[in-house]
C-alpha cells in the first residue's frame, strides 16, 4: 500500500465521519424541536383557565340596563346631557 493510497482511504474516512456527525448533530437538533413542541402543546391541567368576566363586572349591572332601556332617541341635545352624565356616574 502507498502513501497515495492511505491518504486516499483517510479522505474518504474523513468524509464519511463528518457525514455521520452531520447526520446525528441533524437528528438530536429535530428531537429537540420536537420535544419542545410537545412541551408547548401538552397542557399540564394543573392551570384552571379563567372564566370570562360576567357583564356584571363589566359594569352592566341591572342599574346599567335600567339606564340603558330608558334611551329615546328623540331626547333634546340637554336630556342626552342628563342621561350621559347618569352612565358615567354609574359606570356603565
């Protein structure tokens, strides 16, 4: 065996070794990403999710729709004053 010989036979050891670390370096970083999505998908069921806010909360209370069933759109300029001013007071 010459010298050209096992140079040429480490070369093609060479690539072959950076071929397989290519590959497993590619498959560890898909496992990776894989388990990663799993974890942000899996919900653990130990977090209770929130209810939405009832409109009481909101500030339509019975007093809001009271106030709000009163609307008559034929008010004068000054009785939509009087009315806008009873909804911000009471927070609706």
């Amino acid at each position: 065996m010459s010298i050209e010989d096992v140079a040429e036979t480490a070369d093609v050891w060479s690539k072959a070794i950076k071929k397989i670390v290519a590959a497993i370096g590619a498959a560890v970083v898909a496992l990776i990403a894989a388990v990663s999505g799993v974890m942000v998908l899996w919900s653990s069921g130990s977090e209770v999710e929130e209810p939405p806010p009832l409109l009481a909360d909101m500030g339509y209370g019975p007093q809001c729709s009271q106030l709000y069933n009163t609307i008559d759109h034929t008010w004068t300029e000054g009785q939509w004053v009087v009315w806008e001013r009873l909804r911000k007071d009471m927070g609706c």
